[in-house]
C-alpha cells in the first residue's frame, strides 16, 4: 500500500483531483473557493457548449464545414467540463472518491478523451481555413460538409483508440489517512513517454501548425491580393465564395468584395482567438506535469493545482463566448434559440411585410396597379393612354405591349382583385382610384404626367 501512495504522489496530477495530500486541499477556504470557481465555470461551459450545438444542428446556414468543426469542438468540450470539472466538485466536498474502481477509469478515460479530441478538432478547423483561403479551387472539393463529417468521425474513433491506455494507467488508492482517490498506478518512469507523446501529438504539433498556417492565412487576407481580384477569372471568384459558404459582395469599386473581405478576416480572426486561448489557458497544466517528470520531488501546491485546473476548465467554457462575441451569425443564432423563434421564417415574414406595406404607401404602386386592376376588369385602353407622353415633351408614345403590369402580390398589396369574381366595394374603390389618377393627370401641361409607370 505504500509503494502505490507513492507511485501516486511522485506522477503527474490528474485532470480532475489532486494527487496530493497537502492539508491545505482540506481547509474550509480551500473548498469553498475551489467549488464556488469550479461550478460557476462548468455551469456556463455546459450551457453554452450546449447552445452552440443545437444552433448548428437546428439552423440551416449555420451548417458549414468549419462549424462542424466546431460542433466536435463543443462536444470534446462538453466530455471534459462533465468528467473533469464535476467530479472535482464532489472530491472537493466530500474529500474522497466516491465512483469507484469502474469510474475512476471512465472518467480519467473520457477527461483524455475530451481534450485530445479538442486538440484534433482545433487543427482540423485550422487546416480548414487555410485551405478555402490560400487554395480557394481546392476548397471547392476539400472544405465540404460532407468531408469534414468524415473528419471528424476518423479523428473520434483514432482519438478513442488512443485514449484506451488510460484503462490500464489509473487506479483507486488509498491515502495515508484513509481517503480514497484515484490517481496512477504506474511509476514516473513509465509514465514519462506515455506522457511526452500526448504532450507532443496533443499540444505543441497542433499549435505549431497553427502558427505556421495563420501565418500564411495572415499574408493572403491582409498582404496579397484575394484571388477574386480583377485580374483573376470569374470561375475563381465564384469558387472562393463557394468554398468559404460566404456571400458575395455587389458592387465593390476595387475589386475586392467588401463584405467577403470583411466577413472572412471575421471567422479567421475568432479562430485565431480560439487557438489562442488554447495555448495560454493549456499552459500552466501542460508546464507543471513537464516539470513535474523530471524533478526528484514534484511540486504539488494546492492553490497553483486550483489554478490550473480552473484553466482547462475556463477553456473549455470560453469558446461559447468567444463566438457570441466575435461572431454576427452565431450572436443571432445565440440569441433566435434563446427567444425559441426560428430567424429564417420570421425574415421571409418580416420582409415580405415590409415590401407590402412600402408597395401600399407608394402612389406610384396605387396609380399603376389601380391602372392595371381597372384596365384588366374593363377591358379599356387608358393605360396606354396615361403612359403617353405629349408632343412637348419631344417622346413618343410607347408600345401597348410594353405597358408594365402588377405582379399578383402587388395588386393584393394595392387592393386590386385578382380574378373576375372580387368584390363590388373592391371594384369601387380601384374606380375611384383611377378617376383620381385621371384627374391629376388632366392638370398637368402638354399632357405629361408627373409619376411614370415603372
């Protein structure tokens, strides 16, 4: 028994529960601070990694390649505030383990899991974003939804392979006091390059690749022309937008599309933000357990053992927020999910409301669909008559077939009956209408009148 209190002492902490046995961790004001952190942290994490999944998996323009991306991302997060974060409030109350043999190895399972897997997700989106900036024609191809599912599917089943070692590396203990915990039953020697290779593969490849690609992503946005400029062919353009499922800009003088421009450098910079956050929050845990492998006596504060935790907890919270912050889209998606209102139907409601009352208030739209109601009911000709221009304006008249007609939302919008069968008091006030139109008409000189029909 005493050589695996040692054994659990002299390795590296776990994620979720110190492997010390400092009474400080006891203290009143250890658990209160540590609990109230922990909560508050996971609390929001769950709740906002939560929200990011369903607004991607409910909203249809929401579902791009790099939010599939980001989805995984959410779920990994999920995994890690639930296996990490909760067990180490009930430690920090309860002092003990209280899940057993088979959860001490489910749970540090899924904790490695988690983070591997956001690691994975992390690089994947990186890469992702390099290949619809700096290679738009391959993007066309490569950044699919469909790809990035197979993705991400081949990262969890490697990652979940991987993390299998963690079955045979932990293990109940019992302290010398007679708490219960659950730490590592291998010693420091083989634990070493068990944790070096997940330190290498999960932390300093997947961030030195993203220097390197938000690099060359950086020189494409801010320093070279995009391909889409005037020299480049319209296939091109029309590929890149495509790719990065951002729409295209109209009208732009310079030949780079504003809010493409604009919209891309967005999403590129609150994925910077994210790999960022990554690095700096991962660093004090990643430090202490590298230190910790090699020096003879491992330092195991409990208040700088708090702190790091609370890190890779406050990281896989953040994201949420970094997004809501950052992100146009995802704050009105954030924010339709919270009212329960899908934002696409209310839109189309909302702009087919606007067009018809605008259509309503125009005199222009009354004069020309009151016009069109009375000359398609009568049968008489004094549209062609209206739209005729006097001799002193120096016109001619235009052809009857080239008379513009309402469209059927315009004439319900103006009041004008569609069909034979309208009603009487309709068919008096389009009347009236066209005897006010022919009025005003009538005043103005040489015959021309002052709102022509578009």
């Amino acid at each position: 028994m005493a050589e695996n209190v040692s054994s659990m002492s002299d390795t590296p902490t776990n994620v979720s529960l110190a492997s010390s046995v400092d009474l400080i961790s006891q203290s009143l004001e250890y658990k209160t601070i540590s609990v109230f952190l922990v909560l508050l942290v996971c609390t929001v994490g769950i709740v906002g990694n939560i929200m990011v999944v369903l607004v991607v998996l409910t909203t249809r323009h929401m579902r791009t390649p790099t939010n599939c991306y980001l989805v995984s991302l959410a779920v990994a997060d999920l995994m890690v505030l639930v296996a990490a974060g909760l067990p180490n409030i009930s430690d920090s109350l309860t002092g003990t383990w209280v899940y057993g043999h088979a959860g001490c190895q489910g749970i540090t399972y899924l904790q490695y899991l988690g983070i591997n897997v956001s690691s994975c997700s992390i690089t994947a989106f990186t890469v992702e974003r390099y290949i619809a900036i700096c290679h738009p024609m391959k993007a066309q191809t490569v950044c699919t939804v469909s790809r990035a599912k197979r993705i991400i599917a081949g990262v969890w089943v490697f990652t979940c392979i991987y993390c299998m070692v963690w079955f045979f590396l932990v293990d109940i203990q019992m302290n010398p006091d007679g708490r219960v915990q659950c730490g590592y039953r291998v010693s420091r020697d083989l634990y070493l390059p068990i944790y070096l290779i997940d330190f290498a593969i999960f932390y300093v490849i997947p961030l030195l690749l993203a220097i390197v690609l938000y690099g060359l992503i950086a020189r494409i946005l801010y320093l070279s022309p995009l391909p889409n400029a005037p020299g480049c062919s319209a296939a091109t353009a029309t590929t890149l937008r495509r790719s990065c499922k951002e729409p295209a800009s109209n009208g732009n003088k310079g030949g780079r599309p504003k809010s493409t421009l604009s919209s891309r450098k967005q999403v590129t910079k609150m994925l910077a933000v994210v790999v960022i956050l990554f690095a700096l929050l991962w660093m004090p845990y990643r430090t202490l357990v590298l230190i910790n492998s090699f020096v003879s006596t491992p330092y195991l504060d409990a208040w700088f053992l708090l702190f790091c935790r609370t890190c890779i907890y406050a990281n896989s919270a953040i994201n949420p927020v970094v997004y809501n912050l950052m992100s146009q889209k995802f704050r009105s998606a954030f924010r339709d999910l919270y009212r329960c209102k899908h934002h696409d139907g209310h839109s189309r409601s909302f702009s087919l409301l606007q067009s018809g009352y605008s259509m309503g208030r125009d005199p222009r739209s009354n004069v020309s669909c009151a016009s069109a109601g009375l000359a398609k009911s009568n049968g008489t000709r004094e549209m062609g008559r209206k739209v005729t221009l006097g001799p002193a304006a120096g016109r001619t008249s235009p052809e009857p077939s080239s008379v513009t007609q309402c469209t059927d939302t315009e004439e319900k919008a103006c009041g004008a009956p569609s069909d034979p069968t309208a009603p009487e008091a309709q068919a008096e006030a389009l009347r009236e209408g066209q005897g006010r139109a022919v009025a005003r008409q009538s005043q103005e000189k040489d015959g021309v009148i002052s709102h022509s029909v578009v």
